[in-house]
C-alpha cells in the first residue's frame, strides 16, 4: 500500500511549462484539504496572490517570476526572425509591462512581489537589445531566470537554516509568529529553517507556535508543517506568549518578514511586535529571518513600509460559519506590522547574522552577496 503523501511532499510553487500553467498548493484549505489548483491567467495569478492561496514574501516572489515569464510566453509574436526584432519586441514590452504593473499591485507590503518582477524586468529588457534573438528566445531566458529564482529560494532558505543552528542549542524551546515555514518557501521555510535541519541532526527542539489571529497562518499552516516533519510543536493563542516565556520555556524566537528596512525595522505579519516588545521584557533573544531578496536599502525605517489594509470580514466572521461581531462595528485590521530594530537581536540572512547597528551591518551583508553571489 502506498504511502500516503504529507504537506512536505508538495510542491508549493511550481511551474507546468508544458499546460502553460503555475500549480500551487490552495494554502486558504489547509490543513483540512490538501488541494492542488492551476494558474492560467494574469487575474487567477493575482486572485492566487491577493487571496492568500499562495503566501510568504519568498513564495509568492517565486509565483511572480514563474507568472511574468507565462504571461510573456502567451503573448503571439507574428514572423519570429531576428529582422523583426524592433516590432516583435515592442509588442512584447507592452504586454509585459502591463503584466507586471498588475501582479505588482496584489500585495503592496511583500517586498519579494516587486523584487522578482524587476529582476525579470531587468533581464528581459538587457535581451531585448540584442538584436539577434528572437522572441521565443527571450521567453526561454525568462523560463530560465524565473526556474533560477526558485533554486536560489532554496539555497538561500538552507543557509539561513545553518547561520539560525549557531544561535541555539539542542533541547531549545522556540518560538515562531506566522508562518514562515516551507509552506511559504521552496524548502525549508526562513523562520523554520533552523527547526528543519535542526530535526535533520537530532537537535529536538519544542517549538511554540502563534496561531496568528485573524487567519490563523500559525495555526492551519506552521503548526501543520511542523507536526508533519515530525517536530515537537505546541500551539499557543497570540496573547499566551507573555506566559511561555515567564516560565523559561523560550529560549528564542525566529520569525520571517515581508520587508526590511535599511535600519533594521522588520514588517511581518501583525502580531509580531508584541512577540518582540515580550521577548525583550523577559531576555529572550528576538531573530528576523531575512532572505536578503526581503531587504529594502531604499527604506530609511520601517516608517516608510506600506501596511495593507485588509477586508473587515477576516476579523468579524474568521473561518465561522456565522458573523460573531456585531454588524456595522469598525473594524481595523492591517496585515502587517513594525517591529523596531532595537528589539531584534539579530536579522539572520543567507550572507550571516547581521546585529545592531543594522544600517552597518546590512551594508556588509550586501557586500558580500555582491562578492559572493549564489550559484546554483
């Protein structure tokens, strides 16, 4: 009999080039459903996005690139040849920056949406000055580049696992906010990546999962993946963390971000600066995992972030079957929030931790992915 598959077996983003489509795993269903959809249009990729069926900064960054590049490859080009360069490339400048104008507009706070579109942006216009390619040739480089972004995602997840391991010991009890896991990744996830090679090396650690209010990412995702590789994992509501850590039962937090600032001021889901002014009260050592692809130098603060601004529903009726607020009450309910540079203990990317100051010591970890980039 065979097997029967777990969460970690699926892919969370993939591209079917040969249906011209992007598969993802329907995030919004789980931990209920395990359900696979298909992505064929600029709309379905932007519903997708919009709609939290694929999420994570590095994630929905990878369903970006693998969407440019279909939308691209969609677009017909009459009489292919090289001497029809200028015209054919022209009509494709068009459809791809519409295309991308769109799918940038789906979640303004996630840094990783516009940094993939302009890396594709980058490439595509670079290839659109040789004159000696054709249109289906550039569509292949697309292909690669968008395929290129995905290997890097998990690379760069696994490195931060790896500098993550050196802040913590085995037997640690950890805590996490969201879900910044697999499910929001290639592999391994950014937050939980310590907690993945961790289990890989018999390092047992407990960790303590936020169910994340209002849409309980921790709860359906996190605390699902996590129990599924086989981690110790207990879930916690948002307001219990004060209590786990009263006790000693933290030795320290690890938490993913949507964007970073040059400072260090870290957006992650809303929640997460209670999680970080907490572990600051009782000496809890607070760390952002940052894929530096989620690391914004044009920012000064975290005052320059965009916070998006949610439907009231998700805070009025949740994943009930019926309203439990009352009708007409306002309802304030931002996705994000900031959490001050001065309450992280260090900001773990795929170049090394970086530690206060953060205008500094950012500056170096660019340094050194310019030094070093990731081949892969």
């Amino acid at each position: 009999m065979e097997k029967a598959k777990s969460i970690l077996d699926y892919e969370t983003v993939e591209l079917l080039d040969n249906e011209d489509a992007i598969q993802i795993i329907d995030q919004t269903l789980l931990p209920g459903e395990t359900k696979l959809i298909k992505l064929y249009t600029a709309k379905e990729i932007w519903d997708a996005i919009y709609l939290l069926q694929v999420r994570g900064a590095p994630a929905i960054g990878v369903t970006a690139g693998f969407g440019i590049y279909l939308l691209t490859k969609l677009v017909p080009v009459p009489d292919d040849t090289p001497e029809n360069h200028d015209r054919n490339f022209t009509l494709l400048h068009e459809a791809f920056e519409k295309n991308k104008e769109y799918l940038a507009s789906s979640r303004p706070t996630a840094v990783n949406l516009s940094w993939a579109l302009n890396r594709m942006e980058k490439l595509f216009l670079t290839l659109g000055e040789d004159r000696s390619l054709t249109m289906a040739q550039i569509k292949e480089r697309l292909r690669e580049e968008a395929q290129t972004i995905k290997r890097e995602d998990i690379e760069v997840c696994r490195r931060i696992g790896e500098y993550g391991l050196t802040l913590v010991k085995p037997g640690d009890g950890l805590m996490t906010h969201c879900n910044a896991g697999q499910l929001a990744c290639c592999k391994y996830g950014t937050a939980t990546a310590p907690m993945y090679l961790g289990q890989e090396r018999g390092y047992h650690f407990h960790v303590y999962c936020d169910e994340t209010r209002p849409l309980l990412q921790g709860a359906r995702l996190t605390a699902y993946e996590l129990h599924s590789a086989g981690i110790e994992v207990t879930l916690e509501c948002d307001d219990m963390s004060s209590s786990l850590m009263r006790q000693g039962k933290i030795n320290a937090v690890f938490v993913g971000c949507d964007r970073v600032a040059a400072n260090g001021d870290a957006a992650n889901k809303i929640g997460t600066s209670v999680d970080a002014i907490v572990a600051a009260r009782y000496h809890v050592p607070f760390y952002v995992c940052a894929p530096t692809s989620t690391i914004d130098m044009s920012l000064k603060s975290g005052a320059q972030i965009p916070i998006e601004m949610r439907k009231p529903e998700e805070v009025t009726t949740m994943w009930y079957e019926k309203r439990m607020a009352p009708e007409g009450i306002d309802v304030y309910n931002p996705a994000f929030d900031v959490t001050d540079n001065e309450l992280i203990a260090g900001i773990v990317t795929e170049y090394g931790i970086a530690r206060a100051p953060y205008t500094e010591s950012l500056k170096a970890i660019f340094e050194e992915k310019k030094n070093h980039p990731i081949q892969v």
